[in-house]
C-alpha cells in the first residue's frame, strides 16, 4: 500500500512556541469558536529499535519518552468528550492540552501503550475497527503490509475499564469515499452498534485512512457521532470543523526537538495553511 506523510520544513515555522493558541473561527453547528490542539496520532509499538519507518510504527521507547515530554512541558492529556464540552461552551477551554489517539486497536496498544499510559496517569482514545475485533489487520495485508493482530473484546471492555476512551474506526477500515453509499452505511452504523453493543457506545469517528469528503462528513453526524478526526482537513483551526478535525502524525524520525515542535501553535498554523493551498494529501491511516 502506497503512504506518505506529511513534510515540512523547519524554516517555514519561525517559532517553536508549546503554547495552544486559540484561533477565530466555528465549529460545524457554529457553537464556539474554532481552536487548535494538537491531536496525536499513533498505530503500532514495537519493543525493541527495528523500527520500519513505512509501517506506521515506532518503539515502545520513542512513546514513552514523548509522553514524558508532555508532562514536563506542562500539557494536560484530556480526551475527546472533554473536548467536546469545551467545544460547546460546557466548559472553560484550557490551554496546554493535547489527545493521544491510536488507530487500528493493534494489540500492541494493550501490551505496550496501555500499561505505559496507566503507569503516568494519562488516557488515550483508541479507534477500534470494529468488524475486525479478534482478528487481523486485513485491510492492510492484502498489499503485502506486515500482519498485525487486532485486539479482542476482552482486551478493548478492559483498556476502557482502564480509563481509556473508545472510538470507531469503521466496521471493515474501508475507505469511506471509495465505498458505494450502502457500504459506508455499514462502516458508520454497524461499528457504532458493535462498539454499543459491547458497553462502549462511540461519540467519535476515524476516518479510515484519514480519508473524507462532505458527504461522508454529514453521513457521520447523521450516524449520532459528535465528532470526527481525520489527518488533513482545509478548517483554519482544529476544531473549526468537528466532522474533520486534523490530527499530527508521529513517526520514528521525529526527534524531541521536533516532537516538540508539533505541539506548538506555529505547526498548526503552518498545518493549517498549506492544506488550505495545497488541498487534502491522500494518507493512509
């Protein structure tokens, strides 16, 4: 399967500055001005240093220490139903807050993530495709990408028990605008019902690789989701468009210093403006 990521240059963003600024703009309903946070997206862990950069994975390692920078830079881990309340002016917007999202519900979340995330305290969404619980990523074998094992409902009932926050990925991770409309029914309707059924009703879509149109955008709401994250979105902030709100991808090649660099106000700005120039990159996720 053929993925890119995003790119930038360092000289395009002047400043590193950790701070959330807040921005002008409104939400999908128009109940509160627009935002940014940076949203993290993560897949896969591996425990040791044979990290393959093309398999959207780094090492257990290169998390851990993130997750501490978080803490010593001073951001407060929420997840997406306190985002949620801020967004509606439920509740006072803070600054310094990031989300942890992981896509695919790989079991190396449970075996890895979880246990690093329970040791500091911090939550993380996870979006589950919810088709595939108890088996293999089959999605993404068929173009020859290394098989992974998807967690079971005993692992996804105790991660939630756990603190962590469940979305929906799909019922099979199929590609949203290349489903015919009964499929993409499926994907929306059918996920939310399993993931309902097993206790852990979704308020939260992930397109699956990061892919949406504004069609499929108003198919989620019209689902019951409140939200929906994706990885490119052409919105001036991140929560200007609820039904696409872009996340930052991590990667193995992303030292402290850029990790950084894309928690700041100035990578979403930059973010922000070469989507709204360039138009949405086809990635996968």
């Amino acid at each position: 399967m053929t993925r890119s990521v995003e790119r930038f240059k360092t000289s395009d963003v002047r400043r590193v500055d950790p701070d959330i600024r807040h921005h002008p703009g409104s939400n999908h309903d128009g109940s509160a001005p627009g935002f940014d946070i940076p949203i993290l997206l993560y897949h896969h862990l591996v425990p040791g240093e044979a990290v393959n950069p093309s398999a959207f994975e780094i090492s257990i390692r290169q998390f851990e220490q993130q997750l501490d920078l978080l803490a010593d830079l001073k951001f407060s881990v929420i997840n997406f139903a306190a985002l949620l309340r801020m967004m509606n002016g439920e509740e006072p917007r803070r600054e310094r807050i990031a989300i942890i999202t992981f896509d695919d519900a790989f079991r190396s979340f449970f075996e890895f993530a979880f246990p690093a995330l329970k040791r500091r305290g911090l939550s993380a969404t996870l979006f589950v495709p919810a088709g595939e619980i108890g088996g293999k990523n089959r999605w993404d074998t068929a173009t020859g990408f290394p098989e992974r094992e998807v967690m079971n409902e005993n692992e996804v009932r105790e991660v939630a028990a756990g603190g962590m926050e469940i979305g929906s990925h799909g019922w099979l991770h199929r590609c949203l605008p290349e489903c015919t409309d009964a499929e993409a029914g499926e994907e929306l309707h059918r996920s939310r019902d399993r993931l309902a059924a097993l206790g852990l009703p979704p308020q939260v879509f992930a397109y699956p690789y990061g892919r949406h149109s504004p069609k499929h955008a108003a198919m989620v709401r019209d689902t019951g989701y409140e939200a929906a994250v994706s990885i490119f979105s052409g919105a001036p902030t991140v929560t200007a468009d609820r039904f696409a709100m872009r996340r930052v991808y991590l990667h193995p090649g992303d030292s402290p210093w850029r990790f950084r660099l894309k928690l700041s106000s100035s990578y979403s700005r930059y973010k922000a403006f070469r989507e709204r120039r360039t138009g949405p990159e086809r990635v996968t996720a």
